[in-house]
C-alpha cells in the first residue's frame, strides 16, 4: 500500500503527520518505509533525527548503480524504515521525479506501508509519483484561514488537491491539524467536508507544544510522548487508517 501525504499550504504539519502515522502502524508491527518525496526541500529526516546521513533518496535518483537500500536507515527508536532526502544544493539540481516514481514502484513490494511525504502546494513537479499509490491523505490546518471564511477556503483547498487523487483514482481522507480556536465549530467544518466535498476526515489532531519538542529530538510524538493529545489523536487515526487499508 503506498499514501502520498499532501497538504496546500506550508506549516500544516504535513510531514510531521507523515512521521507520526508511519510510528504507529511500524509500532504494531507493519514494516513501513516512510520516503521523502519532496524532492526540493526535503525534512522528512528531521523529524527522525536523519539529517546527516551519508546516503539519500537524492543520492540513488542520482547514481543508478546504488543500491536502495543503503539510504534506508531503519530508526531505532520506532522501527520505521525512513528514505530521508538531502538538504545539500548541488544534490537536488538535475533531480528527474520519473526517477522517483520507477523507485517507489519497485520499493512497494518490500513494505506493507510506503508513506510518500509529497511537496506543500499542488505537487505539479512530483505529479508522476501519484501513479504508484493507492492513498492519499490531505493535511489541512483550518486555524490559518480567516475566521469569517475558513470553511470555504479550506473547503476549496480540499477541493483542488481531491481533484488530483480522483485523476489517479485514489481513496482519499482528509486529517485536520492543529485544531485550537476552531473546536466549537470543528463538527460543522467535518460536516461541510464530508457532505459538500464527499471526502471522509480520518480525525484531527490538536494544537500541542510536546509535537515541536518531538521533533527536536527527532522521535515522533507517539512514541516520544505517546500520553500527550497529539499522540493520542495520532495513534486514533493510525487506526482508522490501518482499518481503511487493510480492513
């Protein structure tokens, strides 16, 4: 099974729900690969304390001759098998994401669970990776739209990224994140999602200060702090998750 993970807009938390979904199903025993596939800035290695690998996602696009393998480092504390990207310039100029998907289409059959941590926005340049998936989940963070209009304009940004799953006739859900002021209305805006745009939302996640320090540390919130909200929810909708894949 691979998810691509998208979102709209930057600082969602896209990537940190990439980290913390791929935790708990490695955690009840899937072996899962979590792969940075934005191409042009990735962090998805931060987030597992891999920033300063030796060998990247970049590194294998570049060099045909290099096994996979060698830059999937399997993170000790979750059991997470993670492809991290480089940060490095001179790595990600030239890079082809017909490269990435030919890769992702012959790592597929190693895993039960290929998370694809895709670029913020309308993924125009990696467009070609959702060929290979069967999932995509589209991050939202509805605190960041103006209070009069949040529900149209998160409405519209579901919308444009639904557009794309349905051309590659993937299942979709959406996962609202940092949720805070909005709460009173949370299950109008759920509503409105589900009943307008005819997507289901998998769950949301509520705004926590344990979710930054996780990062810092480069283990995810569910097994960093796994009593925390944000855990709690997290590992709610991993199992939601694993009943939509495999039932």
């Amino acid at each position: 099974m691979v998810l691509i993970v998208v979102t709209g807009r930057g600082g969602a938390g896209k990537t940190t729900t990439t980290a913390n979904l791929s935790t708990h199903l490695a955690m009840k025993d899937y072996r899962v690969l979590a792969v940075d596939g934005d191409l042009y800035l990735p962090n998805l290695g931060f987030h597992f304390g891999l920033d300063t690998v030796k060998y990247t996602l970049h590194s294998v696009l570049k060099n045909p001759d290099l096994d996979p393998e060698w830059a999937i480092y399997k993170h000790p504390e979750t059991g997470v098998h993670v492809m991290p990207g480089s940060t490095n310039l001179k790595d990600v100029l030239g890079i082809s994401p017909r490269k990435l998907v030919d890769l992702l289409d012959r790592l597929k059959y190693k895993f039960g669970v290929v998370f694809v941590d895709s670029p913020t926005g309308v993924p125009f340049d990696t467009l070609p990776t959702f060929e290979v998936a069967n999932y995509q989940l589209i991050v939202v963070e509805i605190e960041r739209s103006p209070i009069y209009s949040f529900e149209m304009m998160v409405k519209n940004e579901i919308e444009k990224l639904k557009a794309i799953g349905d051309r590659y006739h993937l299942k979709i859900g959406v996962i609202l994140n940092k949720v805070r002021e909005s709460r009173d209305v949370l299950e109008d805006i759920i509503a409105a999602i589900e009943e307008d745009l005819g997507v289901p939302v998998l769950g949301w996640v509520p705004f926590d200060n344990v979710v930054p320090e996780s990062i810092n540390v480069g283990i995810p919130v569910v097994k960093y702090d796994p009593e925390s909200d944000a855990a709690v929810t997290f590992m709610e909708i991993g199992d939601v998750l694993e009943g939509w894949m495999f039932g």
